[in-house]
C-alpha cells in the first residue's frame, strides 16, 4: 500500500446503460440559448481551451488500448493517464526534436503576417507537434502556437542577456525551463484559481496547505474520477461560437473543426491555415481591469450546467453524443456515483471549509424548469444515485444561480475538492520531476509572468 486513501471502484448503483443513454440524450437536446450578458467576473473563454491543454499534457499517448481516454488514433495509440504537467505536448523528448530549430534553440512556428502564426506543417496539413491532439480544433491549435511563440521570446530575452554565448541547446534547455516554470505556477494561481471554489483553492495552495487526498498513487495513474469524469467539465463551458480576431471572423463550433490536418481545407491545396482565422488572445484572455477599460471584444465561457450539444462527426449514435459518451465513459469504468464522494469529503478536514454551504440534495438535483430527469426512465433514480459528470455540472448551475455564493467559483464546492486534490498529487510529482530554474540575470520579466493575459503580454512585447 502506498498510504494514500483509496475509494474503491465496486460501487453498487441502480443504473442501467439505458438510463444513462436517456440522460445524455436529454442533456444534448437542452436548448442552447443567447449567452448572457458578459461581466467582469465571468470566466474569459480562453481558459476552456486552457483546460484542454492541460488535458492533454496529464495523457500520454500508449500502444496498450484502455477504455479510459476515447478515440483510438490512426496509429493504433489511446491517450492514457500521465500524473504529471512538464509541457511534453510542447516539448516532446526534447532539443533533437525535428520541430525543434538546431541552430537557435527555437520551437519552429509559421509566420503568415502580423500577429499571425502557424504550425509548421506537412502533407495534407500535417502539424510538426509533439502531440497532434493539439490541433483538433483551431482554438486548442492557436494555444500551443502562443506556447510555442512564448517559447521564443524567452530565447529571444536570453540571447540578448550581456556577457553571454549560450549555445542553442543551452538556449533551448533554459527557456524550456522558465517556460515550464511559468506554465506550472499559471495553472496553480490562474486557472485553477479562477475555476475552484475560493475556500477550496486556499485550503490547498493557500496558506494552509491542505494535503487532503481523494486518490490512491495507482488511481492518480489510472482511471479515476477525475479524468473519467470532473474534468471533463470543460466540454460544457464551449460557446456555440466565437469572434476570432479584429477582422470579426466568426466561427461556429462545428468550423473550429475545418482546419485540422486532413480537412478539406488543407486536402484542396492550402499548406497553412488562412490568416483571418488566427486567434488574437487579448479577446479570449483578460484581467478584470483589462474588462472594465475595454469590453468591447471580450468572450467569456458558458456557465456550467447540465447542457451539452457537441456531436462527434464521424461516429455513430449513441457513440456520437458528447453528452451519453461522457457518461458511459465513467459508467464503464465503474466511477462512484457523487454520493460517494460526498460522504468521503464531509469525513476529511478540508469537509469542514464547506460545511457552511449548501450542496446539492435529493429535492433539487434535477434541473429546474424543464426536468431531465422526467425523461429517463425510472428517473427519480438519480436524485439519489447521480453519475458524477452530471452531478458537478448541475452543482455548478446551482451556484451560479444562489446569488450568496455565485463569485464563489467557476466549479461548485465538490467538484473543486475532486480537482485541487488531484492537482495537489500532481504538482507533487511535476516538481519532483523538473529541474530548478537557475537565477539567470536579466530575465525578471520572464520569471514575472504569473496569468495567461501576463503571458500574452511578454509574449506580444519580446517575440521578433
């Protein structure tokens, strides 16, 4: 045993593959409605595609199939579980990498015209990536090229240091580390510090520490109720669509699909994507003082709720359904229903924070207005027996509609303790596995950087 509790994953549930099939495809048909108003406190829409990154970081790609983690490749490799954010989706095995500039330490990006940038890329739209997951759609994409353009301003920033004559290994080894640095300290006091219940994220990165853990090291490593489940919260937050940039190119969800390796975009001739449809950040990434000087332009998230109408083309139904998948997903591998982990939180000290606030209760864990759970069979089931992935969304939309506790947290209080657990164990072994950051003179700018706006920022003042 490795000393760390253990939930056990023998849970015994009155629900059928039926049931939940009936859920998600009543979830899928809620209708998406005008988005509201913006304010200064709603969640900037790039912090969804954040999500997703890190996602992708936390996987790894592995010849073994395993139910955990969705589509088989064209490879024949399933991402599987990875219990450590080090930015191997941007780095890969390091400076020999064929993306990698030998003679200046660079990550190698496309220039299509001012603030415009690309993947290097191939045949048919081919990305030069370490982890082609991050180009499945635009706007995940453009994230990893800020990375990659944040990657070469800080190589810029280090070669022009006095006295110096890094090598571009050197350069390459130094800027991975800051970049990594920055990336780490960003997901503790950015995103996660936006998304998580205020009492919870200071209960486990504030001041007090809290070391309280849900997840044995071999579920951290497998299929748990985190990457099965809770952190999947993000394919709730997508807007039905965006405005990308100052041209006012407006793109669906279904059109964040067309430019991907193999479209038919890039099957009709085209090696790069258009640079009207390159993402100006300053839109999708914002402080609140950023909001009130200019809100004009500004997109923020959906707020969470129990909504989702993605359709995976390409698959069958029910297969097809973002909304049943992601409830067969943890249904398959046998996840604790939320009253599990109700009780579990109540019993451990950080229970305490939240025993001030309401949860959710059998009388209000069906939506309100239009009921889903009328349209499941036998649906009065799930008040008592509520799958997870359904639980933290409606215990979201239930926060946000309690006026007392609305700017409390993006996620509800359960949800937040599942995932700053989570992140907890993890960051545990990231910083076990990253080398320190040397003191390197001159690079204060650089080792400021603490927010994706901050990021922004250096990037636009430093890149060439």
């Amino acid at each position: 045993m490795d000393g760390q509790p253990h939930i056990a994953k023998s849970v015994t549930s009155p629900l059928t593959r039926g049931m939940l099939i009936d859920l998600g495809e009543a979830i899928s048909k809620v209708p998406q409605r005008g988005l509201a108003e913006l304010g200064e406190h709603d969640l900037p829409a790039g912090y969804t595609y954040l999500g997703q990154f890190i996602d992708h970081d936390l996987q790894r790609f592995a010849t073994a199939d395993t139910p955990l983690m969705g589509t088989i490749h064209g490879d024949g490799k399933v991402p599987r579980a990875r219990p450590v954010l080090d930015l191997a989706s941007l780095y890969g095995t390091g400076f020999n990498e064929p993306f990698v500039d030998q003679q200046s330490g660079k990550l190698k990006v496309k220039k299509l015209g001012s603030g415009a940038y690309d993947f290097i890329r191939g045949d048919a739209g081919a990305p030069l990536i370490a982890d082609t997951r991050n180009e499945e759609n635009l706007l995940i994409a453009q994230l990893h090229v800020l990375f990659i353009r944040f990657h070469n301003a800080v190589v810029k920033q280090l070669s022009a240091q006095p006295n110096t004559a890094y090598s571009p290994s050197a350069l390459y080894n130094m800027a991975r580390q800051i970049v990594t640095d920055r990336y780490l300290h960003i997901v503790v006091h950015d995103f996660l510090k936006r998304i998580l219940w205020d009492e919870v994220w200071t209960a486990y990165f504030g001041a007090a520490d809290c070391m309280d853990a849900l997840f044995s090291e071999q579920e951290l490593a497998g299929t748990n109720a985190f990457n099965t489940a809770v952190f999947r919260f993000g394919h709730a937050m997508v807007r039905p669509e965006y405005v990308l940039n100052e041209h006012k190119t407006r793109l669906t969800l279904r059109q964040l699909f067309n430019y991907r390796a193999g479209s038919d975009y890039f099957t009709s001739g085209f090696t790069h994507i258009p640079p009207e449809v390159c993402v100006n950040w300053a839109r999708f990434f914002y402080t609140p003082d950023e909001f009130r000087a200019q809100p004009k332009g500004k997109q923020a998230a959906v707020h969470l709720s129990p909504k989702n109408t993605i359709v995976i083309p390409g698959l069958m139904w029910p297969n097809n359904v973002l909304a049943i998948r992601n409830l067969l997903r943890s249904w398959n591998e046998n996840t604790p229903l939320a009253q599990v982990y109700e009780n579990k939180i109540a019993a451990l000290p950080v229970g305490a924070v939240l025993s001030d606030f309401p949860l959710l209760t059998p009388d209000n864990m069906d939506t309100p207005v239009t009921s889903l759970f009328a349209q499941v069979a036998n649906g009065d089931v799930l008040k008592h027996h509520t799958p997870l992935w359904y639980y933290i969304l409606r215990e979201a939309q239930y926060v946000q509609h309690t006026p007392a506790i609305r700017r409390k947290g993006y996620l509800g209080p359960l949800a937040s303790v599942i995932v700053a657990s989570a992140f907890k164990q993890i960051l545990q072994h990231s910083a076990s596995a990253l080398p320190g950051v040397p003191d390197m003179p001159g690079m204060a700018s650089a080792l400021a950087v603490s927010d994706m706006p901050g990021l922004l920022t250096f990037v636009l003042l430093n890149e060439e």
